[in-house]
C-alpha cells in the first residue's frame, strides 16, 4: 500500500518566501498540486511557483540568501498604503455580505489605483477561479506586504478571511495614519530650513559680493570679520562644484559602507543611544511590531510565527536582532513579556504581560500598538518644539554675523574718511 502511495507521488520544482520574505528553492514530493502546497505551507513556506519535475525549469533565484521582491515591510509598490486599506476593507465588506471571493477579487481588480495593482489583483483573481488559496496567490506579487500571505493563510483554516481583510485594513489605516501626522508635523521645520538655505545662499552669493568690491574700491582694508566672511562667500562661488562632488562621493561612500551588515549593525545600535532620535526610533519600531504582533495573532497565526512576521516590520537591523533573541527565549519555553523585558517600551512589555496573563496577548498588543503610536507622536511634537528654536537662532545667527560683518566694514570706511 505504501509503496502505491509513493508511485503515485510526484516531485515538484517549487519557489517560495518565508515568513521573513526570504526566497529559496527545491523540491517536494506530493500526490497533488494542493497537497504539495500544504506540505509547504506547514513548513512556514509560501508558494510563489510550482511546477511538476519535468516540465521547464522554474528559473532560481538570483539570489537566494537575499530578501525576495516581497516587502518585508507594511509598505507596498505600486498602491499606496491608503489605497490599499481602502481596497482590503471593501473586499471584507464584500465577503461577509456573501459575495464570493472571486467576485470580490474581481471588484479589486477594478477599482485598484495603478496598472501594478490592477494587474496584481487581477492575477490573483485568476489564480483563486484556478483553486489556489487566496494566500498562495497573494504571496506571488510584491504589492502586497509579507505579512498577507501567512495571515490570510491562518484565516483560511479558521475561516475567518473577512475579520482578517478588516485586521489587515486596520493595520493599514493606522499606519498610514501615523505617517501622515509625522509628515505633517514636519512640513514647518523642512519650510523653515528649505527658506534659511535659500537666505543665507542669496546673502553669501549676491550680497556680500557686491559689497566687498565697493569696500575695496574706497581703498580700505576688511576687518577680521568680513575677510572671513568674504571668503566663505568667494569659496561657495567659485568651489560650489567641488562641495557638490564631495557631497556625492560622501553619499556614495556612506551607501557602500552600508551594505556590510556588520557596519550597518553597529549603526543601527548606536543611533537607538541618541537622547532624542533613539528613543523615537524605538517607539515607532514597537508600534509596527506590537501592531503587527496584534493583526497575526487574532488571525490565527502561531506566536512564534507572528512574532518572525513582526520582526520583519522593524527597520532597525540591531532591534531586529534583539527581536530574533526574545524569539528563540520564548521558543526555549519564556514568557513572551519576560523576553521582550530589555527590547520594547517598559509600557509595551506590562501590556504584554497582561495579555498573557488574561488569555488576549492580540487585544493588549493592539493596546501597546496605541500607546505607542501616541508616545511616538508626543516625541514628535517635543522634536519639533525643539528644533523650531534651534533653526530660528541658527539662521538668526547667520544673519546676525553678516550684519555684524558689513556694519564694521562700512565703520572702518567712513573712519577713515572723516
């Protein structure tokens, strides 16, 4: 019997992304196309291409050790953030009033805003009419973020895959929700340094110029002051190529360097030290990971596997490592809050606990996620409080030189004059 069940399996050539977006490749052995699907699946792997041994090769990778075109982020291409919140929630809508997946698929495809996103959403359409899960078609198309695929795949087997659109589109709102109040709080101090570049740029190229020739056409020797400060003007004037060049090669330099992990590591790890930006830049990776951590976990996802997705949203290398070493903490038997004692915000920690302790770990992540969403835009708010007054008093200072400058020039002139 055994030996009938194995000549009836067949080898497949299969190409797949992990729940951290890592692509790789090889083969399974299974009776069917779904079964060989399955068996990957339990694997934590999803499927982007399967074929039977024999027929053509599935081309490899060009780089199997690197991430795959999935985005191991929330972010997407092709579709906006909000377009795609605005798509998933209108396809859970679709689906919990009893319209079948197809035809909610088939809605998306046409009301997706970009050629990319309508092409995704209409092969993933075709896909599913072919009998591929939703998840597997999902996993092929780099708009959709990483953490679709295993989400939806969880859903799938609870049967749960409108609750899971309406998590996902939550997610999503939030997210881009975040970002924008951050543009937002922005927008003031980039007018403000944009306008100050462009003051001092005007003062140093046209103004001091013309000035120095007429304090030397009267004959008269410059101060201290205005030598030095004719001599920047002359240096942007004349070297402004050079300055130009050095910042390129410096921007090139800096990207090459980046691309050691090990360099990159150690940057990432000095920059949470920073008294402002550090502590800024770990709160927006909590909100991300508890958020995410939130979305998995009420969609049915293991921990352990929510937690790898989650990873995948933090853009710091050096926290992402931290977060990998709670993962294998709770995997040796650790309580998920004790694990992440000395990674997330103390507040995010004691909500974890409690959802341990309770029973909904999804509901006090979700709770974490917000307050930490709050705390990053309170940091906001004291950055740009801080820095507002920095860049007036900077630019004030400049001014203040330059006046400075040119009054003890026009002093020394008419001095001598008298």
């Amino acid at each position: 019997m055994t030996d009938r069940a194995s000549a009836a399996s067949v080898r497949w050539r299969y190409r797949a992304a992990d729940s951290r977006g890592v692509a790789s490749s090889g083969e399974v052995e299974a009776p069917s196309e779904r079964e060989a699907v399955d068996a990957l699946r339990r694997r934590n792997l999803w499927v982007t291409e399967l074929v039977p041994v024999g027929a053509p090769n599935v081309a490899p990778f060009a780089n199997d050790n690197r991430p795959s075109a999935i985005p191991w982020r929330w972010r997407n291409r092709g579709a906006s953030t909000a377009d795609l919140a605005v798509i998933m929630r209108a396809m859970a809508t679709l689906l919990s009033a009893g319209v079948p997946l197809d035809r909610a698929l088939a809605y998306a495809a046409t009301q997706a805003v970009g050629d990319e996103a309508k092409e995704a959403f209409a092969a993933v359409r075709d896909a599913v009419r072919n009998g591929q899960a939703l998840s597997t078609a999902i996993a092929r198309h780099s708009i959709f973020p990483a953490v679709f695929a295993p989400t939806l795949a969880a859903s799938e087997v609870s049967g749960s895959l409108d609750a899971s659109l309406t998590l996902l589109a939550d997610q999503l709102e939030r997210l881009d929700a975040t970002r924008s109040r951050l543009q937002a709080a922005l927008i003031y101090p980039a007018i403000l340094a944009f306008a100050s570049i462009i003051g001092v740029s005007v003062i140093l190229l046209l103004v001091v110029p013309r000035f120095a020739v007429l304090i030397a056409d009267s004959g008269g020797a410059l101060p201290m002051s205005t030598r030095v400060l004719v001599a920047l003007s002359t240096m942007l004037a004349r070297w402004w190529w050079l300055l130009l060049l050095g910042t390129v090669v410096t921007a090139a330099a800096w990207r090459r360097w980046q691309r050691n992990d090990g360099q990159r590591a150690r940057w990432h790890a000095q920059r949470l030290t920073w008294p402002v930006l550090g502590t800024l830049e770990r709160l927006q990776a909590s909100a991300a990971y508890t958020g995410t951590l939130s979305v998995a976990l009420r969609s049915g996802v293991t921990l352990l596997a929510a937690m790898s997705l989650s990873r995948g949203v933090v853009r710091n290398v050096a926290l992402a490592s931290e977060l990998e070493r709670a993962e294998g903490r709770v995997r040796d038997g650790g309580t998920l809050a004790a694990a992440m004692e000395r990674v997330l915000p103390p507040l995010a920690v004691r909500l974890l606990d409690a959802g341990e302790v309770s029973g909904d770990l999804a509901g006090m992540a979700g709770r974490a996620a917000d307050g930490a969403d709050a705390a990053v835009q309170r940091a906001v708010a004291r950055a740009v409080l801080l820095v507002e007054p920095i860049m007036i008093l900077g630019f004030g200072g400049v001014v203040g030189f330059v006046a400075l400058a040119l009054l003890q020039a026009i002093y020394g002139v008419n001095a001598r004059t008298l």
